[in-house]
C-alpha cells in the first residue's frame, strides 16, 4: 500500500508510484490474495465480536483469535490466516511478530492437541488417466477439450493455474511432441519461466500430445488461450477456462469413470500433479528428472509423493509371506 503522506512533485513521479503499486498487488497470485482477504475479514469480525482492535495486530490477540479457532481448522489454514494478518499489519506499517511465543507457541499447542494430517490429493495414475479418458470420448467438444485438459495437465504435471494460463503462442511443435512455456508459476516468483517437454505416448487413445492437436484443430484455435469455454451452444468462446473450471472438469469426468476419493485423499486437479511424480517414481524414473520436469525446488516436497508410491508397492508388510 502507497504511503498517502507521500506527495508526489512531478507527474512522472505520480506514475512510478503507481506503477510501484501495482506491482505490489501483483506480487502475491490471485489465488492467494483471494484466500488472505477472506482470512483477514474472518480476523476483523471475531476481533469485533472479541472487543480487540484487528489492526494493527498484536502477537496476544493473534494467539487468542488462534486459540479460539483451534479445533476447527486445518493447521495449514491457520499458518494461512497468521500470513494474512501479518501481510495486512506490514502494510499498515506495524510488522506483526510471527515468531512471538504468543503466536508460535499457541500454533504448536493447537497442533499437538488437536493436530491432524491434512488432505491430500488422491494420486491419479495411468490407471486413472486412462478411465478418464474413456469418459471424455463422448463426441462432443466439451469432450474433446476435457480429454486434452486432463491428459496434458497429467503429461506435464501442471498445476491448474499453469494449465489455464496457457495460449498457443507458448507451445512449440517439433517432431518428438510439444514443449510448452511456462512464464510464471506458484514456485517462480521471479517470472523467469520454464519449458516443459510432452513427448508422443504410446497409445494412440491416450496420447497427450495428439489429444492437445485434435483439440485446437476442432476448436479451431490458433491463438491466444489454449483452453477455453464452451458454452451450452456448442460453440468455443474466447476467454480461457478458470482454475476452478478444471476443477469442475476433473470431479465431472471422475464420477463418469467411477474414480473414487476419500475424505483424507479427495480428488482433486492437484492429484494429476501427484500422480505423475508416483508414476514415475514407479517406473525407475531418477529423482533429478522428476524434479526437472515437476519444476519441484524442495526434494522433501517431492519425495512425500514418492513415499506415497512406496506405501503401495514396498511396504515390509507385503514381504512376510502372508
């Protein structure tokens, strides 16, 4: 937030702080400035019905908002809203101590007394993909486009916000299959970008690459979004589909093929993501690599979707000649 006791003396001065401003509020994606103002509206309303002042934040009444929320949160969500209030209480110029054992020490206590292991998203396999792509065969270009979506963003291991942020000017055709450009993600913060490599699959009927080339053929797309909307009338619209879309897309397409999830293991977008790296993990495919082609920067982040493969396929259990 611009200081208002700044008063610019040149015009162009005017404009560097708003230029400035704007790439404040660009710093943080979509995604999760929408889940920090809904945070910090949930702090304000229980500081109101509390008696406290919400901002600036003081470590106590952090802890006591933590407290109260205790039992019904998510530690992640709460982790979440401490970020929230703290980026809230910078911005007004009175940095909010996370550290402070008011705030530390109430998180670790609510995680030892109440604490449980988050969700995680079901791990969608070849297995998987295959039934999935069954269910979009349905001759329709809602299927057509469902099939690419699904195969590319398990092909790629994409996050849905780089899956919908794709145009067609970022991929690049070559004889081996496709590379896609990717200028921004969740772990690049800088905006340096990254290329990703789909190589031709074996199965005709599963092939990511030839499913995205059929899809922009029929769709006729050649630029702009990569994926789009297409309405009740059939017809392909111009503006790309939404994260929340592939959402839609996924639970549509997995209750046709009769995948399943758990209430500790939902499905989800992000299980294309961790079904790639359990895939490859399965299929002897070297760490280095993994990480190369899921753009991972932590290998422990990594590896808790290897240890998830090795629960299935190396677990002493299975050994004792049962």
């Amino acid at each position: 937030m611009t200081d208002t006791k700044l008063k610019p003396k040149t015009p162009r001065a005017a404009m560097a702080l708003a230029k400035s401003q704007a790439y404040q509020d660009a710093a943080d994606a979509p995604a999760t400035v929408r889940a920090y103002a809904s945070d910090l509206k949930n702090f304000e309303a229980w500081c109101q019905r509390s008696g406290f002042n919400a901002l600036p934040a003081t470590p106590e009444v952090v802890g006591a908002y933590l407290a109260a929320a205790g039992e019904g949160y998510a530690m992640q969500t709460l982790r979440r809203r401490v970020a929230a209030i703290a980026r809230a209480s910078g911005l007004t110029g009175h940095p909010l101590d996370t550290k402070h054992p008011a705030i530390r020490e109430t998180l670790r206590g609510i995680a030892r007394t109440h604490g449980s292991r988050g969700r995680r998203a079901a791990a969608l396999t070849t297995t998987e993909l295959k039934a999935l792509s069954r269910a979009c065969e349905d001759n329709t270009l809602t299927g057509i486009r469902d099939k690419a979506l699904l195969l590319v963003g398990f092909a790629g291991a994409f996050r849905r916000s780089e899956l919908v942020a794709l145009d067609v000017e970022d991929l690049t055709w070559s004889n081996d299959g496709v590379r896609l450009l990717l200028k921004k993600s969740k772990t690049d913060k800088e905006g340096i970008g990254a290329e990703v490599m789909i190589v031709y699959g074996r199965q005709e009927a599963t092939c990511p690459v030839r499913a995205l080339r059929v899809w922009l053929d029929t769709a006729k797309i050649n630029n702009g979004p990569t994926f789009r909307k297409v309405n009740k009338a059939g017809r392909v619209e111009p503006r790309r589909l939404s994260e929340d879309a592939v959402r839609q897309v996924l639970t549509k397409r997995a209750a046709e093929a009769g995948i399943k999830g758990s209430l500790a293991e939902p499905v989800s977008p992000h299980g294309l993501r961790a079904g790639f790296v359990t895939t490859a993990y399965r299929a002897g495919v070297s760490d280095e690599e993994i990480m190369g082609h899921t753009r991972h920067r932590s290998l422990a982040t990594m590896r808790s979707y290897v240890r998830r493969a090795k629960l299935k396929t190396s677990e002493p259990s299975g050994k004792l000649g049962l």
